[in-house]
C-alpha cells in the first residue's frame, strides 16, 4: 500500500469520525489453492494469517473487518473474537448457463455458509436462500476475465438478481470497474467495492464506508440502502505484479525445495502483462455485448473509457 494512501486513509478517518470504513473483499490463507493451471495443485492462493489481516486492516483505518474467502468461513475460527469483526465469504456459483460466478456473501453464520455450499452450483435456488435469509450480497468482479467466460444470458442474472454490486476492485482493471459501476447505475443497485487483497500490502487499497454508521448494523443497513461510498483505486500491472511475486516467495518460503524454479519468476511480469490484455479484451467484447443487451448502445461511453476500436471476441 502506497504511502499518500495510507496518509488518506488516516486523515479522512481524523476528519469523519462517525464515517464507518471496512474492505469488502479480502483473502486469507483459508482461500485454498490458486485457480492458474499447473499452480493449483501446489500454490495457496493466498499466504496472509487471518490475525496479521485483521490488525493490518485495523491499522490501515477499517472501522470494521471482515474476510471473504473462497467458499470458507475457516477464518472466523480466529477473528470472531473481535468485537469488530464479521464473516463474508466469496461463493463460486454456478449459473444457469454452466458459466461460472463470484457472489460476495456478507455477515453469516456457520449453518448459512453450510447450505449456501450445498447451492451453489444452483444460481437461482442460491438467490431466492439468500432472500430468504436476508443476507446481503453481490456480484463481485462482474466484467472481470476471472471466472471465465460470458453468455447474453447471463446477463438476466448479472443485471437484476444481486442487491449489491462490487463497482471497484482493487485488481481488475480500470475498465471493468468502470462497467461494474454503469451496471449498478443502470438497474439501481447497491454500490461497495474492495481490494481483493491476496497479500498484506494491498489490504485496504479499496474499502467501502458508510457516512453516520457507528456500528457493524447500521454499516450493514447503510450498504443496503444504497449509502455506501467506495474509496480506492482500481488494480494496475504493477500491483498485480508485486502481489504475485509475494505470493511467489511465500510460497517458496513453506516449501523451500521449490527455490529451484526462482529463475521462472522472471517471467511472471510477463504473465501479468498478459493478464491485463485479456482483461481489457474481455470487458470490451462482454461490456459492449452487455449494453446492446440492455439498450445503452447509443449512449454515451462510460467516463473513463475510451471507445473500443476492432473489438475482439473473448
């Protein structure tokens, strides 16, 4: 995390004391292995304690913490014993179209994260448990390459079934997010965002608060009603890259025999590089496809964006 953010950070929570702050979207070392072939039968996608993120966030401004990890709740195991803590949890979901979803699941309990697991793979019997739980909960990284491809179809889904939707995250490009914000604007969806964190320095990088909240209900309530503000930056390749390699070298300090493969690391810029093409191609073919879908075709581009030229497919 950069320095003139954490001097924001701490300033803005000088000057607005009843301003709650908290990243919505944060990993742990209970997110399980990495999803990039070959890695994932023996990288972690993630190597942060659950205890060195909740005091890392606690420094960093959050007036409360939560962890959403992938389809976890390990984590609450050591956290739950701070009063300002909560558990979320990123639910990889199943939609009707086969394609494959990250919904953030905010505030539940051991029994809710047990059947929402049993759900999952079953969009809309997972939405309507979800309802009728009350639990809040949103599309997360919704223009993202992440998980994988898109149908029109889906966006049935994407547009109208999620109370909230994830506009900023702090490692998907601009452009995504910029997507996800006009996705909320146009069907009145709640805005929150967060810096899917996968190491200690980018815990924080984006967090969502809630002007007048003073405690985990009312921040709740707040998000609810549509008054959650997001601050923070969307991701970039040299965050990306950074985190990578720390993920790299965590790995490599629990399994000390992988040292061999350091000389492989110089090709992970490379990789990350690539990442961000294909994120760019992505949400320009499936943002587009989504704007022709809900008549916005003809409007004017998204601010920030620069209209797309020679679209490719993704």
């Amino acid at each position: 995390m950069n320095t003139s953010l954490r001097i924001y950070i701490a300033v803005t929570w000088t000057l607005h004391p009843d301003t709650v702050r908290c990243d919505l979207h944060v990993h742990t070392i209970h997110s399980g292995k990495c999803t990039l072939p070959l890695l994932g039968t023996f990288c972690r996608e993630c190597y942060s304690e659950p205890e060195e993120v909740y005091q890392t966030l606690r420094r960093r401004g959050m007036g409360l913490v939560t962890v959403s990890d992938h389809d976890s709740m390990d984590a609450a195991e050591t956290l739950r014993r701070h009063v300002d803590f909560f558990i979320s949890e990123e639910v990889t979901c199943r939609m009707p179209s086969g394609n494959e979803l990250h919904i953030g699941v905010y505030d539940l309990a051991e029994p809710q994260h047990v059947e929402i697991q049993r759900l999952r793979n079953d969009l809309p019997r997972l939405v309507a448990y979800l309802n009728e739980q009350d639990l809040f909960y949103s599309v997360n990284h919704a223009f993202s390459a992440l998980t994988g491809r898109r149908s029109v179809e889906d966006f049935f889904w994407l547009d109208g079934a999620f109370p909230g939707v994830e506009v900023r995250n702090g490692h998907v490009p601009e452009r995504c997010n910029r997507l996800a914000e006009r996705l909320a604007e146009s069907s009145g969806r709640a805005r929150l965002g967060g810096s899917d964190a996968h190491t200690l320095n980018s815990l924080g990088s984006v967090c969502t608060e809630v002007p007048g909240a003073r405690n985990k209900a009312e921040y709740l309530e707040g998000l609810r009603r549509g008054r959650g503000q997001v601050q923070g930056s969307s991701g970039h390749f040299w965050r990306l890259t950074r985190d990578v390699l720390q993920i790299c070298a965590a790995f490599m300090e629990e399994k000390p025999a992988t040292a061999l493969f350091v000389p492989l690391a110089l090709g992970i810029p490379v990789v990350t590089l690539l990442n961000y093409v294909v994120e760019d191609v992505f949400a320009r073919h499936w943002g587009r496809r989504w704007e022709q879908w809900r008549g916005l075709e003809g409007d004017a581009p998204t601010p920030g964006m620069r209209p797309a030229s020679g679209e490719a497919s993704a």
